[in-house]
C-alpha cells in the first residue's frame, strides 16, 4: 500500500478539529485486529480537553504535539474489563500475571498500528510517542487507570500542516531471515547500516554531539543503559502497583 510505504511522522498540526464521528469510524475499523482468544485486550482513552493534554504533556517529556494535535490516543493494556466480566458470570480471573500484560500489550500493538494505517489513509497525520512507557505512572494517575490497566502507546492524530521527509529506513536483505535466524557478520553489518550512516544528516548528528561514530549517539546520549535499567525497574514497579505481578 503506498500509503504505508510513503508514510511520515507528523508533528505539526493545523487547528482543524478531527470529528468524532471520523475518529470513532477509524478506532471501530482498528478493533478488527487479531487479538488472543478473541477478548480484545486493550482500552482507548480519547483526549481533547486542552487542559487534560497539559496535564499528559509532562509523562511525554514535553514535547509540543503532544498539546498541539487536536486529538491524543493513549492506547492501553486492558485485562480489567475482562477481569470483571468473569467475575459478574461466577468465573474466576487469573490474569494477574506477566503472561497476561504480554497477552493484553500484543492486542494493544496490533490495535495501535492498525489505527495509524487508517488514519493515514483517510489524510490524518499521527506520530507515535515512545515516551509511554518511560512515565507510565504519571499517565495512570492521569487518566484514572484502574488496576490491570497499563498504557503502551500514545499517539497524536491531526491534519498535517508540514510535509517532512520521510526517514531513512534499513535494507530489507538486513531485517528478513529465511527458515532460520542467521546471525549477523561484520560485513553484514557494514552493509546494512552504510546508507544510514553515510546519510549528511546523521554525519552532522555525530559531529554536533562530538561522537566518533552514530552508534555511540544511542549508547551514550539517547538510550543510555543507566537511564534504561532505571526506568525498567520503575516499570516494573507499576506492573505490580496495577496488579500484573501478584
């Protein structure tokens, strides 16, 4: 689909509303998606309200589209509905468990991408924010999550008011393994990730940071390990505030 294939991440939008009418068509289609045992895992919370994007704003560090796109979509793994759905029918949840955030964060993915696809489809431009899971707290108390209810992902949705380029992406010969995983050779390495690092943008990305190589700017600056064990443990420490590790 060539949507798919020229797809881009938008962060500026214009003021234009996105209907509820349009956005409850393209999350009804979303629902569609492969989901364990047909229980559909996951919730949507819809934000509008300027005054509740400012309150989210701060657990997606701030960053502008987050207040400025007409719509915020936290997409959530959900075992709370399902949990009381059996007990009202005298059957007893066990989904207490990590096996279950798996379970429920997989239908939440598949949810999320199918939505994305749609959206883009129909002329909306979204950005995913990964920040989600890095401050899944401050979005609980937030948006009220109940126990058994996690949130995954974040997306802006808007009409697009900036046409970006489209970013980089790897050669398929470096994601595809045929029957078996063959691991990786340096040259295979090399090849893989040549366009990427020879792109004028990311050479100037390495001389602004004074790195030797673009690596180094995800090991030592974007994603250092320190500042990724600290927020796996608060992670986990939400995981058994909201009941998944009992």
């Amino acid at each position: 689909m060539d949507s798919i294939k020229n797809r881009k991440t938008i962060r500026k939008y214009k003021l234009t509303d996105v209907p509820s009418e349009l956005l409850n068509s393209l999350l009804e289609e979303s629902f569609r998606a492969s989901t364990m045992g047909n229980l559909q895992l996951y919730s949507v919370v819809v934000t509008r309200d300027k005054s509740m994007k400012e309150k989210l704003a701060p657990a997606h560090f701030n960053q502008p589209m987050a207040t400025s796109a007409p719509v915020v979509l936290t997409f959530c793994a959900d075992f709370n509905r399902v949990s009381l759905w059996c007990r009202q029918r005298k059957a007893k949840p066990g989904y207490d468990n990590f096996l279950s955030f798996m379970n429920a964060v997989s239908d939440a993915l598949l949810v999320t991408q199918n939505f994305c696809t749609l959206a883009e489809e129909v002329g909306l431009g979204i950005c995913y924010l990964g920040t989600t899971i890095y401050n899944p707290d401050q979005i609980i108390d937030t948006l009220n999550l109940p126990e058994l209810v996690i949130p995954v992902a974040t997306i802006t949705v808007g009409y697009p008011d900036e046409n970006p380029d489209q970013p980089e992406r790897l050669p398929v010969c470096g994601l595809i393994h045929e029957e078996i995983y063959r691991q990786y050779t340096s040259e295979d390495i090399d090849r893989i990730y040549q366009e990427k690092e020879s792109m004028p943008e990311n050479k100037k990305f390495v001389e602004i940071n004074k790195t030797e190589t673009l690596a180094q700017i995800f090991t030592d600056i974007r994603y250092k390990k320190s500042d990724l064990e600290l927020m796996s443990d608060k992670f986990i420490g939400v995981l058994r505030k909201q009941g998944f590790f009992k």
